[in-house]
C-alpha cells in the first residue's frame, strides 16, 4: 500500500517532503499522511480523480487537500473569552491559517470586540424554549458562511444530539478539566478542594455524550498547595487557550484521523509553522 501510493505521487509530479503513518494492530486499520509539493500543476482534484481506482483496491478512505487553503470556521463563546480573544489573536498574526467566517454567542459579551476585526457576529440567545429554533439559527449562519468547522471557545451550552450527528467530526471542544476527572460546572474548584498538584484542559471532538467525544489534545500545568482557587482559575484559562489552539491546527492541517472513539494526530510537518510553538 505505501509502494503504490508513493508510486502515484510521485508519477503525478510531486516531490514528498514529509510521511507518517500509524497501524493499528488492535483494529488492522493503517493510517498515512503524507506531504508534498506539486511541481507540474497537479491539484487536488485531478489527484483525486486519479487515485479513486488505487483507493477502491484497498477499499481505503482518503482526501487530498491544498494547504493554500485556509478552512473556514465559525467560533462559537458563552461568558469566558480567553479562548476567543486568543484565537483572534493567533489569526490576526498569521500563527494559525484559519478564516474566521462568523462567532456565534448567546451573550452580548463580545460583540465590539468580534466587529472591530471585521468578523460577523451573531447573537442567539439559547433558552429550553427556544433551543430547536436557536439551533436551527446556528446552523443557517454555519451553511451561509461556508463553515467546515465550529469551534466551541468556551460555549456553554448543551448542543442537541441531532446537531452533534450532523456535525459529526466537525465540531471542537475545550473542556476545563484534564477529562475524564473533574466533570461539571466548577472542575477547578474541584481540583482545589482534593488538593491536586497537576491541572489541566482537554480539546475534542464534539458528539451526542457529553465530554466523551474523540479527544485530540491534553495538556497539564504543576500546581502547589500554595496557590488558591483562583490561581487555578487563572492557570487553566492558560492551559485551555494553548491546548484548544493546538488542536484547531492539527485539524485545520488534516493531521487528525478519527479511529473509533480514539484519534490518530499525525505531528506537524517539518518546517512548517505551527501554534504548538507559541502555546
């Protein structure tokens, strides 16, 4: 299977700069992505086109993607904004090659600052009511803008098990709490009260079980009996923008691969830019 990819590669006229691949032998199910630069004007969808018979021999999934590309997305925040106000940032700097193409909030909270960068911003406001409507809105704002990904920047609300199928794989989360320990509203205070000395976030994809979808990125901050509640606070709010931000590259970089409830994340290329530096 390698020979004969690499084989069509380079035969299309393309230099491969970076390979990985993974085998699962619990599930027999082999993963591979692959780098490379096209020198003759091959574009994803004459790859595409040509690969399809390769592809059925080993009844293998696959996709070609241009990295000139940058997908768009529509970031969605409740009443935190550490994880949106550093997304923007990263965006605005060039350190993650996303568009931005819409925030959704159910507050007020940071209209001025979405606008002031030119970014739509949508307010719908979610109440038990209203919830199928609301969604319904959220979706219409996702399918004009041409989103391929929602990115929850710390929204708190419960997305309906219906938008969660149709989304499938699309939707990315941050949890304030190193899942699967510290579930709820108030993890850190949580973690206060049992005197834990590691803290941390985790980012994954969204599905119909709460905080249990395909996980993509963890991370973890040493904490002291010395340091209060809110010190943790402040420390994870850290550690939530950095790891939500890294897992947004892996998957904007086509480097997450979903394996049943797990994920395979391929590492960065060599030599490109990534936001892991900046985390």
């Amino acid at each position: 299977m390698v020979a004969k990819i690499s084989t069509f590669i380079a035969q299309e006229g393309c230099n491969i700069t970076d390979s990985a691949q993974f085998d699962d032998i619990d599930n027999g199910r082999f993963f591979m992505r692959i780098s490379a630069v096209a020198e003759t004007g091959a574009t994803p969808d004459t790859l595409t086109t040509k690969f399809a018979e390769i592809a059925k021999e080993f009844d293998m999934d696959f996709a070609f993607h241009d990295t000139a590309t940058k997908m768009k997305v529509v970031l969605m925040v409740s009443r935190f904004g550490h994880c949106l106000n550093d997304l923007l940032y990263r965006v605005r700097i060039g350190a993650l090659p996303i568009e931005v193409v819409a925030v959704i909030s159910n507050h007020m909270d940071y209209q001025k600052v979405v606008v002031n960068q030119d970014i739509p911003f949508h307010c719908i406001r979610v109440t038990k009511a209203n919830k199928p409507d609301a969604e319904a809105r959220i979706m219409q704002v996702v399918e004009e803008s041409g989103a391929e990904l929602i990115v929850l920047a710390r929204y708190m609300q419960i997305l309906s098990d219906e938008m969660c199928q149709k989304m499938s794989g699309r939707i990315i989360n941050i949890h304030h709490s190193f899942l699967p320990s510290f579930k709820g509203a108030n993890p850190y205070k949580q973690a206060y009260e049992r005197g834990v000395k590691l803290i941390g976030a985790t980012s994954h994809y969204v599905t119909a079980d709460l905080d249990e979808g395909p996980i993509i990125e963890q991370d973890t901050i040493r904490v002291t009996h010395a340091q209060s509640a809110e010190d943790y606070v402040s420390l994870g709010r850290d550690v939530e923008a950095s790891v939500l931000a890294r897992a947004i590259h892996a998957h904007v970089h086509h480097r997450v691969m979903l394996n049943g409830d797990k994920t395979v994340v391929f590492p960065a290329s060599p030599g490109s830019y990534s936001s892991e530096r900046m985390g």
